[in-house]
C-alpha cells in the first residue's frame, strides 16, 4: 500500500531539508554563515530525530511487527539476504527509515570533514560534495586530500590532544611590535590559543625547538598547547626577557 501522510512528510524532509547544508559547506566552507550553523550539533541531531519519528511513527502502522520479523531475513546467514532485503524495499515505511537513516549518517559524516578541512585549512569541497552524493568514497577522498597536502591523517585513537581551534581571523593585522606588546606585554608568554588565533592559516613557524618549520595554523597550536601542558605538568613558567 501507499505510505501514510506522515512517513511521506518526512521522507521529503529527509531528503530536501539537509541539501541547504551541503550547499553552505560546499559554497561557503569558511563563511561566518556556516559556521555559524554547522558548528554546533544542531543541524545533525535535527536529522537523526527525523528518522527516529520515522521509527516511532513506522512502528504504529498496520502489520508493523510482521515487518520487523521480516526484517529479521536480512541478517540470516543460511538464507538469502538480499532477496530479504529487496522484499522490505516494497514496504514504503521501511524505503524512508532507510533513507532518513543514510541521509543522515551521511551528513554526520560531511560534517566530520568540513570541520577537520577547516581546523586544518585543507580543502574539502570535493569530498564534502562526494560525501553527499555517494557516502564513503568522500570520506576516502578526504583522507587522501589530507596526505596529498602534507599535513597527515586526522588524528585517531583516544590519546589527549589540544582542544579543537576553529577561530574567526582578527579583521585587522597588527604590525610585529604590536603584536608582541599585546601578548607578552604582561610579562608572561601569550598563551598557545592567543598565539595561534593571530597566525594565519598557513604560517610556516621557525621555532629553534623544533627540527624543522611547523606549517599550517592548527599544526603550531598543536605545538605549542603540548609545550604548555608539558610546562604545566613541570610546574615552569615561561617568561619574556624583554632585554
């Protein structure tokens, strides 16, 4: 039969509403607009509580349960899977769960690489677009932009690491002098967050502890937020000798 108005209704909102979403990061990746709406979680939860009303609406329809254990086919190893699963693409309730269900993983995904692309300025407008029409090969192509670039795989594993920095450039550039006196004007060493903010996307850092340049804004936060928890873990405290 014909799906109920409610799983049709959300079946186009699945569909049409992230589209807008994917423009902004495909468009627009470093614009105010769209970090201001992809940032937060908001956009992604609002799709994963779509296809949970779909679930919740699709478990009240005539012969819901029968479905479910039809479902149940399509995990049996001793019988035939994917004819099991063509069986449930009839069954219009079931083709949206489905949809709403990879639409939206996709979108989680889409935003994981606009966000690690943005973090560490590596282009990701391809595997962004990709990502949306076709799922996992756009992730592999990020992570292939992401060796070609120079700047390595994200980080992975559950090891501590500086806290994510996704900061708006200062609108207007100090000179060089300007910009010592405001971070260390105090005595003390600017902090890694409030060096790193004023560089820009991609500053080569000469540092003499380092053994060779750092490039790439997020690479010398990096850097310099392991300096400053392995100073705090030593209890030093570094300051500018202003000789």
């Amino acid at each position: 039969g014909g799906a109920a108005p409610e799983i049709e209704a959300a079946f186009r909102l699945a569909t049409f509403g992230p589209q807008l979403l994917w423009l902004l990061m495909v468009a627009l990746p470093r614009s105010p607009i769209t970090r201001a709406v992809m940032e937060p979680w908001f956009a992604v939860a609002f799709f994963a509580i779509v296809h949970g009303y779909v679930d919740v609406v699709g478990g009240q329809q005539p012969g819901a349960i029968d479905d479910l254990a039809k479902f149940g086919d399509v995990f049996n190893p001793e019988g035939a899977p994917l004819v099991a699963f063509q069986q449930m693409l009839k069954n219009p309730t079931f083709v949206t769960e489905e949809w709403s269900h990879v639409l939206a993983w996709d979108l989680f995904v889409g935003r994981w690489i606009w966000l690690d692309g943005v973090r560490r300025g590596i282009n990701t407008r391809a595997s962004v677009l990709l990502t949306n029409f076709t799922g996992p090969p756009g992730l592999l192509l990020h992570l292939g932009l992401c060796l070609l670039s120079g700047k390595g795989l994200p980080p992975s594993g559950l090891e501590p690491g500086p806290a994510p920095l996704v900061m708006p450039l200062p609108t207007e550039r100090p000179n060089a002098d300007a910009l010592v006196r405001r971070l260390f004007g105090a005595g003390g060493a600017g902090s890694a967050a409030a060096i790193a903010v004023e560089c820009a996307e991609d500053v080569v850092w000469e540092d003499l502890g380092a053994p060779a340049p750092v490039t790439g804004r997020e690479s010398v936060y990096a850097m310099l937020a392991g300096r400053e928890r392995a100073d705090l873990a030593a209890g030093a405290r570094v300051v500018v000798d202003k000789e």
